[in-house]
C-alpha cells in the first residue's frame, strides 16, 4: 500500500557528531584502563609495565569526552543543574557522578603509580623536577614501607577503578538501550555491546599509543614490549569475537521482533550497507579478526597497527551508526531524516581531538614513564623528540 | 479525583484546514520552523482506490512520559492535572527529552535554546479559556477537557466512540485520543520506509 504524505513538518536529528563522539571517547577511556588494570588489579605481571600508559590514556580521554556533550547543550551556562539535580529514572543523570567518580579515582590511582618515579625524578631538575615537585604534595617519602603503602593503594583504587569503568561505559549504553521509541536502540544487550565494542577500540587505540610512547621514550620497542604488543593484540582478537558474536545475536533478534525492528534491521542491512556492513563490521571487526587469528601476523608490528587503527574505525563507525543511525527512522510521517553535520559541531570535534592529542603529548613526555630494569633515554630531551 | 486533562480529536469533523497550527503558532509565539502541533496530509493507495487522511500531532500529555523520565535535570514535569511542562530556566538543552519522545512533539526553540513542547496552552486553561487549537478549531473537532469529569465532553467522546491513540505499544499511556484516525497516518509505515515501497 502506497502511502504518500504531501504535507508534514520537517524534524531533526538533534543528536549528532558530538553524541556519537562522546560515546566513542568513553569507550576507549574504559577499555584502555580495564585492559591495564591487569597488572596492577588482577596481578599479571606483564601488563603492570604498561599501566602508566593505560591510566594516562584513560584519564585525558575520559577528561575529554563530556566536553563533547557540554558543548552540544543548548544551554551549556546551565550544565551545573547536572549535579545539583538527581533524576533516578534518567540514565543521563547516573552518568554525572560516574562521570565525576571514574576520573577522580583514575587520578588517584595513577598518583600512587607515578609517585616514587616523580620522588626520584626530583633530582634532575629543570621544569620536570618542579612539575614533579609540585605533583607529589610534599610526600616524597620512599622508604620500603611507603612503597609497600603505594602498592596497596594502587590496587585499591585500581579495584575501584574497574567496575567505574564498566559503569561509566555501560551506563552510555542505558542512555540509548532505555529509549523505547526507538527500535534499534531499545534492546537490554545495549550496554554490554557498549563495553565489549569499548575493550575492542580500547585496545586498538591503546597499542598504538603504547608504541608512540615506547618509541619517543625510550627509542625503540624492545622485545619485551614488542611481546607484550603480541599478547594484547591476542587479547584484542577475543575481544573483537565476543563483540561480533554480541552484533550478530542483536541483529536477530532485531530481525525477529515487532515491525520497527525488523525495518531496523532491514535498514541497517541496506539502506546503510557500507557503514554497518562494510566499515564497521566488515572492515572494522572481520577483518582486523582474521588479520589477529594467525600467530604470525601477531608478532609483526605493521600488521598489528593496521588492525588497530581498523578496530578504532570500525567502532566509531558503529556509534555513528547506532547513535545517528538510530535517529534517521522516522517516529513520525514517512521520510528517512537527513543527517547533516554542522560545521560548528565538526569544529567542535576536531579541535576537541587535537586538544586530547596535545594533553596526552605533553603528560607523556613530561611524566616519568619508567618501567622496571628500563630507564628514559637521557641523550634527547623529550620534547623534541616529541615534537618530531 | 482530581482532574485529568486530554485532548479528543474527532477526524470526521476535521478538514485540514490548519487553523489549529496557525492559531498555536500565534498563541504560543512558536519560532518559523518548529512547531507544537502541526497536521500531518497524506493520500494512500493507487488510483481510483484511493483516500486521503490528516491527523494534527500534538503533545499527548502522556501518563508515563518518556521525556519527563529521561530528563537528567528534572525540567520537565508533570501537574496534578496531567499537563507535562518544561521549566525553560532549568533546561539545559541535552535534547534526550527529543530522542525519547515517540512523537517528535518536541524540538529546541532556536531562540530560547530550551526544550520546548505543547503546553494545553496552560495559561488560557488556568483562566478558563479553551487551549488555542481547539478555540480556533472551525469543525470542532479538537476537545479538550477533563477526562475525569464524566460530564465533560471529552470523557462522553472517549466513552462513547471508538477510539485509537498513537503508538501504544511504548507505555507512555498518551492523552490524546484519535477518532477515526487511520492505522497508516498514526506510526510511520517503517517497512515501506526503509525498502522504498517494494514490499
């Protein structure tokens, strides 16, 4: 039955760009510190030596991503009615204080981890010797027992720190999966997609970011890291999987359940076959998959880069899919909505990701990225090695 | 009890005349572009079998509001008599208020930037006035009133004739009730929608 409206009024997609990006910078925050936490929470050994980079990552991310929804407001002057307001029934609303918590905590937890570094830096002097002066609040006590007190502290607030994750990531996913007027939102596996396609992104962004690091820090990757590398990517292929199996199991019960849903997945399936198939579950998650099967290709770098780079595009494809996506069905009249990005809203976006570029440059170069039995190269100065 | 406003609106008297879209724009000083209530048109089937059907959209005041739920700063809210508000000097403008609404009856007024929405004109209702739409409407087909009120007009529609509402699968319990309103102007024909009217 053909039905034609010849007049209606024209709605928006108000959630855009910044909303998707949010969701995405969240994600990476979470999945970047749960993958590092390893070490320092659950006790595996390897993974403590890159818990710095981890936590640094996870804090500059986190501290960038609400200043996505805070320049999407209307209203930003008013964002203090967040946190003087408790609404119980708004996903939203939890999000404030786990937006407060999780970075508090983070901050917390990589004091105790960066500290005896920063009291032994102390000697170099120069701008780092009083940043680091400055950091450590007069506690540059490093006698055994205080060791032992950072130690515990580390895992106490690290053990924090983890379900803060999972919470402040899944939450992202109650925003979208309690809207029931929309079909591809409204499904209970929305947070836990939300996490595991966070602990895929995590990862990708973090092993490009662990080897950044280890080549202006310390001049090369050695093969201890280069070891390592191989063992996240491992991880990074379970973590794809379990995300893929999660799409797959959403997609059919979408298929099978009322009209809007199945128009969602229909609409999914065709109308946005390149991003949904080809870019993010294609490119993004099949291939990066079976590049990360074969051991081989595990341990060579390049190759490694190259999932993770498609990983991280892959799942920004999938929030721009789901947030954006989920808004072109029309709740009303009888036409696919437009999206188009604004030039403000991109502006936003880029100037927000050079900015988390230049904070995670300068904190990586500046703080004391030692690891044990490997010592910063001494003969160039950091930051122009950085600079290059 | 205490009452419960709702909005009757009878299709067989309404022409798509749009006076009730005119009148909210003028009452409510509604900015070019958005609107508060707007009448949908549209024709189905081929020729010669065809028809043609309107439904004017609206706030449903609903009973369970997806938007009231959702907001994180609680600036929307509802009265005593149903009516759903927003407090446009505690909105911030997150707009999560617009993505769970089932409606589209909300928008961001580009020259308060706040939520805004339907209100059943609520300060012609308190001086006892009729909301714009249904004072203006030239059939009568819009009834507003208390649907408590066994007596009031809307409670006698309601009880008397068959009656539809929009989307009630969502548990929002909407307040505006659809004489005659057809199936295919109610929800979005997803299906049609997404497959370009092949299936």
């Amino acid at each position: 039955m053909n039905t034609v409206h010849f007049f209606n009024t024209q709605h928006e997609i108000y959630w855009g760009l910044p909303i998707a990006l949010y969701f995405y910078y969240t994600g990476m925050s979470a999945g970047s510190f749960i993958l590092t936490s390893l070490g320092t929470v659950f006790g595996i050994e390897k993974y403590k030596k890159v818990a710095k980079v981890g936590v640094i990552m996870a804090i500059v991310l986190l501290a960038f991503a609400p200043l996505h929804l805070l320049f999407d407001l209307a209203q930003p002057g008013r964002f203090l009615n967040l946190f003087t307001t408790v609404n119980p029934t708004s996903a939203m609303s939890w999000g404030v204080y786990l937006l407060i918590l999780y970075p508090v905590d983070l901050i917390i937890y990589s004091w105790y981890l960066f500290r005896q570094d920063m009291v032994n830096g102390l000697t170099k002097g120069g701008f780092k010797a009083s940043f680091y002066n400055f950091l450590l609040f007069g506690k540059k006590d490093v006698s055994k027992q205080a060791l032992d007190n950072d130690k515990r502290k580390q895992k106490l607030f690290g053990s924090f720190g983890v379900p803060l994750a999972l919470l402040v990531h899944g939450y992202t996913g109650f925003i979208l999966g309690n809207v029931q007027a929309r079909a591809i939102w409204h499904t209970p596996l929305m947070p836990i997609i939300f996490l595991m396609s966070a602990m895929v992104s995590g990862t990708g962004l973090f092993i490009i970011v662990l080897m950044l690091v280890e080549k202006f820090k310390f001049g090369r990757l050695n093969d201890d890291i280069k070891a390592l590398i191989s063992d996240i990517a491992n991880l990074m292929k379970w973590f794809i999987l379990v995300d893929g199996i999660l799409m797959i199991i959403y997609f059919i019960v979408l298929w099978y359940s009322n009209e809007a849903g199945y128009a969602s997945g229909y609409f999914l399936l065709h109308n946005e076959f390149w991003s949904f198939v080809g870019l993010e579950n294609g490119l993004g998650m099949l291939v990066p998959f079976i590049l990360m099967l074969s051991k081989k290709a595990r341990q060579s770098m390049p190759i490694v880069v190259l999932a993770s780079i498609l990983t991280i595009i892959g799942v920004l494809a999938m929030r721009i899919n789901l947030v954006i996506g989920g808004q072109k069905l029309p709740l009303t009249g009888s036409k696919i909505m437009e999206y188009v990005a604004s030039g403000r809203d991109i502006t936003v976006i880029l100037g927000l990701a050079v900015a988390a570029v230049i904070v995670l440059t300068f904190l990586y170069s500046v703080l004391p990225m030692n690891r044990p039995g490997v010592q910063e190269k001494e003969t160039i100065p950091v930051s122009k090695g950085v600079a290059q | 009890m205490g009452k419960r406003y709702a909005m009757v609106i009878d299709l067989r008297r309404c022409v798509g005349c749009h006076a009730c879209q005119v009148a909210c724009k003028s009452e409510n000083n509604v900015p070019l572009g958005v609107f508060r209530t707007w009448v949908e048109e549209l024709e189905t089937g081929k020729f010669p079998n065809v028809s043609r059907h309107r439904l004017p959209r609206l706030c449903n005041h609903c009973e369970n509001p997806s938007c009231l739920n959702v907001c994180p700063v609680k600036a929307t809210y509802q009265l005593e008599d149903g009516t759903v508000l927003v407090d446009y000097d505690r909105c911030i403008g997150c707009k999560y208020c617009i993505a769970a609404c089932p409606y589209d009856a909300r928008f961001i007024n580009p020259e308060r930037n706040t939520a805004e929405k339907c209100t059943y004109c609520h300060e012609r209702v308190d001086a006892g006035l009729q909301p714009a739409c249904v004072n203006t409407c030239i059939t009568g087909a819009r009834v507003f009133g208390d649907l408590n009120d066994p007596t009031s007009e809307v409670a006698k529609l309601v009880a008397t004739n068959a009656i539809t509402v929009s989307k009630p699968e969502t548990n929002n319990r909407p307040q505006t009730y659809y004489i005659k309103a057809d199936e295919k102007a109610l929800r979005p024909n997803l299906l049609e929608i997404v497959t370009g009217g092949e299936k």
